[in-house]
C-alpha cells in the first residue's frame, strides 16, 4: 500500500501540490480569525459538589453565576470617609443598567469590606453569566466605571481572570512563533546541510497548521474549545511536522544515493519504510491524544479533539504534501548547501555503532545507573501537590493580576474566595432546630484559627439563644417588608454560612477545613460545599477520576498497534515502560521547577506552590505518543535488520546507527519548537513547554542511546519472542514490502 501511495505521489505531484495551494487559499482568511471562536476556561465541571452548592445558592439565595470585585484605593481619603464611599458610589452609577449585571454591593453596606487599615476598599458586582462566558461582558463593564480623581481603581475577578488569560495566550503564541521559525530554520540548515531539504519541515509545518486550524474553526463554531488549542496547535503541529519530515527526507535522501538517483524508484521505497513507519507513528500520538476525549472537562475535551486534528492533519501532510515536494525536488534536494557538514551525514555512523556496540558490551553495567538518573529525576514528583489554576498563574503585569495581589495584601489570602457552606433543608430552615444547627457549625468555624471571619443567619458572636432569636426577627422584618440583607443568608428552604480563612485556596489549611466540614451531617439538612478550594479540590479529584481509564486506553490501544508493527509481543511492552520513564522524569522536573521554584528567577515566573491539575495528564497523552515515535523509528530499522539477519546485536547496532542520528536531530528541532513555548507569560503554557522539551530530550538521548540497546541486548532473541497462535494472525513481515 505505501509503495503505491510513493509512486501516486511522484504520479499525481502537481495534482497535490494544486490541492493542498488551494486548501492554503481556503485557510488564509480564516486562520487570524480562529481565536474568536475559542473560549477561555473549562476547567469546572457540573457535576461535583460545588457545582451542586452553586446551583442551590443560585435558585434558592439568588446568587449570581460570577461576580466581579471592584478594588478602590486612595492616598489622601480614608475608606470610611463619605467623601470616598460617595465616590465608590458615584464610580457604579452607570454600572447598574448595564445588560447581565444583576446586583451591586457596595462597601458601604458591610465593613467587612473595608480593609483594617482603612487604605482600601470593594464593591461586588453580580453578573448573570458563568465566569467563562461572562468575560465578554468584561470590556462594557471597564467602560461604564466611571474613574474618579480621589481613588485609585481596579478590578478583580472570574471574568476579568479570563479574559487576561485569552489576551495573554496570544501575546504568548505570537512571541513563540517569532523564536521559533529562525531557530528551527537555523537548526534545519545544520541539520540537512542544504536550504532545500531544510526548507522541507517548515513547508509541511506551516501548510499542516494552517490547515489544522481551519478545521479547528469549524469545530469551535460547533463545539466549545479552548483558547489554548492555539498554543497546542502550534507546538504539536510544528513538533510532528518537523519529526516526520526529517525521516520521510533522510529516508529519500539514502534511498536516492541507493537507487542510482532513480527519483521514483527512492520516493517508493521511502514510503514503503519510512512512510509506513510515520503512518504506524502517527496512529500511536492519535491514540494517545484520544484519550483526552473521554474527560468531562472542556479544557481536556477540546485539547483531545485538537491533538486529534494537528496528528490527522500532520500525517496526512507527511504522507501527501511531502512525497509532492520530494518528487518535484528530486535529485537537486541537496542544492544550495550550506558550508560544513550536515549532522544527517554518514561521518557520525561510527559513533553510533561504537556507542550501540559498548553499551551491549555492558548492559547491566549501563541499565542500573541509567534507570537510577530517570527515578531520581522523577523521584519530586512524591511530593506534587495538584491543584487548579488561579490569578497566580498570570503575569503580574495584568490588570486582574494586580488587583488579585491588592486584595490578598489588604485582606489576607483567604478575602477573595471564602468557604460557603449551604444547608439545604426545603420549609424549615427557620424552624427552631434547624437555626440551632446552623449556628453551632457558624460558631464552629468562628472558634477555628483558620478561619478570619463568619457570616451567617445566625451570628456566631452572640450566645446560642440569642443568634436564633436574631435570625427569626430577621426573617418577620424581611416578611413585612423591611430589608435587613437576610436574605442573602437564608430563605426557608436554604441558609448559607461564608467562612473566610488566611489561606489561599490551594493550601493545605484549607483542603484540610475542607474535608472536616464535609464529614459534618447535621440532622435533617444537607450539607455542601462551595468556594474555591471546593471546587479545586472537586475538580483534581473528578479529573484524576477519568485519568486511569484514559491511561489504560492509551497504553492497550499503543500496545496493539506496536504488535501489529513489529510482531512481538515484548518489544510493545519494553516500548511502553521506556516511554514511561521519560513521562516521569518530565514530571519531576515539574514540580522540582514550577511546584518549588527552582530556576523561576532564570525562566521568569513566580513559583506556583502546586503543579496545575491538567498538565500531568495532557503531558502523558502528548508526550506517550510523541515520545513513541522515536521508538516506531528505531524498532523499524532493528526491526528491518532482524528480519535480514537473524542477529538480535546486529540488528540493534545497525538500527541504532541508521537511525541514532536522525532521531537525536529530530530530537533537538522538537526540542527548540517546544521550548520556544517557554517564554510564555501564563504558567501553564511554560510548564507544558518546558515538560515536553525536557521529556523529548530525555527520551530521544538518554532512552533511546542507551536503555533501549541495554534492554535489547539482555532480553536477545525473546525480543522477538511471538506465540504462534499470534504468528498466524497477524501480517507477514509488515516493515519491509515488495516494491518491485
């Protein structure tokens, strides 16, 4: 099959470069436009806990889906001085008719608001939208604030979160295009050692993202994806581009030189090996990208489906696009060198063969202490703490940023998202017994050191007696009509109790108050949870839920399709606990990084205290497919050798020395796509750089120079061990075809 699709392409060359020029037309217009389609967010899910807390306090107490807080400050007034709170006042006067603003509190109205040392004060802002949609209401609410000469203003919150983060994403993705094309050109030209096989990757690259992103705008008009698809496109795109280009061209180039310069007969025997090889690639990072569809999370579903498009779209122009370019190219693809030697050329055979030929020498000797520097490099990850995204996560040079900062210094960590525990018990919350439990769990809080500040329906400052006769000439005043704001406590079938503590949402403090409060089961009422680190903690614990089922997929899936490839039923195996290795040691580095700190001077960040809860997961599906394409290459050339010879040393050292090379220059061009990302201003896009860069780096040195021929030499012939029930099934000799 792949020898034919070598001769239609050298055949059909002109019909394919026509087809894909006009998919290019086609996608012009609509690539600067992508983003509008795409939303920012998707790490919540509907279903947890908090999600339910939400949906009671919504329908019953009327609280709005998102709010936005309005931070006032000033140099020469006071916040409790009318003069400022009439400005606060005067600042939101046009913000009340804005369409989705449902409420407006102003600091006036609580002195908790207020901060002790009276510099700084908010307002809250109510909006009828979910965080992540209401941030298109973002930029009419920034106009309608009317600045005031005495205060200096700033706001802060959900969708003002999100919106910063679409803003810094793409400043992110434009600043690592601009690093990453002369970079990779330049290491294309060392690489190949002439401008028109450099020129190969990046033609292929480009076309295969432009493309990938017009179907990624038809689908985001349909289906919700994230901004962060961009970035993924990007750099997976780029990435893949690059990988099967370099071998599909190295490939052509030494079947040219073998073929006499027989351009058609060396584009058919590349597709029948390398092509076949980088459809065999491709499958295995499709399979490992699927398994982020089968998470409930919009962030994870749509970086999925994206993956999904960049390795349909990558292969395809892998396959199609190149053997055109190749076949027009033809014997000049060595035009126009560039002065030295390419890194592709045979002067580095002999390092290779003396590399395979020492480590088979000693196995053992190179198996322990290599396996020892992969552990100890994951060996941080014990300690991950995994949490969800929050302000930190931008830079402090965004307006939501700042605001965030304001509020922590001026309030404590604890201000911005407070615990609220609802007790829902329809018709009798104000029965005797039912304020009787809410104050005892109110005062619980109030009496916990980790807790700043109660408010609730029952004050717990007052004696047991006296808070429950409080709340009921509360409610007879709200009955009559006298707005006393209980309201916003309680009705007769909810009651909501805020806890505010002196810790961020992330902490452990908070994750500990979390689960003390949730064993709690007062009689007759339900019990729930919202707040920040309910829904951090919900989120991880849904998210990580999923996670087993995906691995499992990947890893079943990826193992089928390697004993189909290679006809062994080791080989997968090996292949799988090799790619793992280099996935843990990403993720050490992670935490040792991002999680403690280390290098945040040198890489420009403030560390996180936590490694952010999608990024091990999309890591694992990313990295198991990509890092599994350097052993599709490697097994393929062993492979081709075994079945010539017979002889398992040989045939590692040949495959080694034939394709040692090309996978270290793969290697480094994934390496400077991938790290270019590390400039990026949002954490998490550095982290997933960084993560990928250092994991393909691993992989394709440490992994595949060294473990792979130590575990093949001691493992001999069983590498090719297949039962023979096996044998009858699956295809004879699928690596090498007859292309005569």
């Amino acid at each position: 099959m792949f020898s034919i699709l070598g001769r239609a392409a050298y055949r059909w060359r002109w019909v394919i470069l026509l087809l894909w020029a006009l998919a290019l037309l086609v996608a012009a217009p609509i690539v600067p436009r992508v983003s509008e389609v795409l939303k920012v967010g998707g790490f919540s899910s509907p279903n947890t806990e908090a999600a339910h807390a939400r949906a009671v306090l919504e329908r019953e107490l009327g609280f709005a889906p998102s709010t936005l807080l309005v931070v006032y400050q000033s140099e020469s007034l006071p916040a409790t001085d009318p003069r400022f709170q009439q400005a606060v006042a005067r600042s939101l006067a046009n913000v009340r008719a804005l369409p989705g603003v449902t409420d407006v509190l102003l600091p006036s109205t609580d002195p908790a608001m207020i901060s002790r040392d009276g510099t700084t004060a908010y307002a809250i802002v109510g909006l009828d939208l979910p965080p992540e949609e209401a941030q298109r209401l973002a930029p009419a609410f920034e106009a309608a604030v009317q600045p005031q000469p005495e205060l200096q203003i700033s706001i802060a919150g959900g969708p003002v979160f999100y919106r910063d983060i679409e803003t810094v994403s793409q400043r992110d993705l434009r600043r690592a295009e601009l690093i990453v094309f002369p970079f990779a050109t330049i290491a294309l030209l060392l690489v190949f050692g002439s401008v028109i096989a450099a020129m190969m990757p990046l033609l292929v690259g480009a076309a295969g993202v432009a493309v990938v992103l017009l179907t990624l705008f038809a689908i985001a008009s349909r289906v919700d994806l994230s901004i962060f698809v961009l970035n993924l496109a990007t750099m997976l795109g780029l990435g893949l581009a690059v990988d099967y280009s370099l071998f599909i061209t190295s490939r052509f180039r030494e079947e040219l030189a073998r073929q006499g310069r027989d351009v058609p007969r060396a584009l058919e025997r590349t597709m029948a090996t390398a092509g076949k090889a980088v459809f065999f690639s491709g499958a295995t990072v499709l399979i490992g990208l699927t398994g982020l569809a089968l998470f409930e999370f919009m962030f994870l579903r749509s970086v999925g489906i994206a993956g999904v498009v960049v390795v349909a779209w990558s292969t395809i122009a892998a396959l199609t696009l190149l053997p055109a370019l190749l076949a027009v190219a033809g014997t000049r693809i060595d035009r126009f060198s560039v002065r030295g030697r390419s890194f592709l050329g045979h002067h580095g055979d002999d390092f290779w063969v003396r590399l395979s030929e020492g480590v088979m020498a000693r196995p053992v000797a190179v198996l322990i202490p290599t396996l020892a520097l992969l552990l100890l490099v994951g060996a941080p990850f014990l300690d991950a703490n995994i949490s969800s995204p929050d302000a930190t996560i931008l830079p402090k040079d965004q307006p939501s940023r700042q605001a965030f900062d304001i509020l922590v210094q001026e309030y404590g960590a604890g201000e911005i998202s407070p615990f609220l525990i609802v007790l829902e018990s329809p018709g009798r919350i104000f029965d005797r017994d039912a304020l009787g439990e809410i104050y005892d769990i109110s005062s619980r809080l109030a009496n916990d050191p980790r807790v700043t500040r109660v408010q609730s329906i029952t004050p717990p400052a007052l004696p047991r007696e006296q808070a429950i006769g409080v709340a009921s000439l509360q409610r007879g005043l709200q009955q009559v009509g006298v707005d006393t704001g209980a309201s916003r406590l309680a009705n007769d079938n909810a009651a909501v109790i805020f806890a505010y503590t002196a810790y961020l949402p992330n902490d452990e403090e908070n994750k500990a108050l979390l689960a003390e409060l949730r064993a709690l089961d007062p009689p007759g009422m339900t019990l729930l949870v919202d707040g920040g680190t309910a829904e951090i903690v919900d989120s991880v614990g849904e998210m990580y839920a999923d996670f087993p089922r995906a691995i499992a997929l990947i890893v079943v899936a990826t193992y089928l399709v390697l004993l189909v490839l290679f006809r062994s039923l080791l080989l997968p195996l090996k292949a799988i606990l090799m790619n793992g290795l280099s996935i843990l040691a990403s993720y050490g580095a992670l935490v040792w990084v991002f999680q403690e700190g280390h290098l945040s001077r040198f890489m420009g960040f403030s560390a996180l205290g936590f490694v952010e809860a999608s990024l091990p997961i999309i890591m694992f599906c990313v990295l198991f497919g990509l890092s599994m394409d350097y052993e599709v290459f490697l097994l393929s050339r062993v492979r081709e050798e075994w079945e010539r010879t017979g002889d398992n040393t040989r045939a590692v050292a040949v495959g080694l020395q034939r394709s040692g090379r090309i996978i270290t220059s793969a290697a480094l061009l994934v390496v400077v796509v991938t790290a270019s990302f590390v400039t990026a201003d949002v954490v998490i896009i550095k982290a997933l750089g960084f993560g990928i860069a250092l994991a393909v780096f691993l992989d394709a040195t440490v992994v595949r120079a060294l473990l792979v021929p130590s575990t093949m030499k001691l493992l001999g012939h069983w590498n090719w061990w297949l039962p023979s029930p096996l044998q009858r099934l699956l295809p004879r000799r699928p690596l090498l075809e007859d292309s005569s």
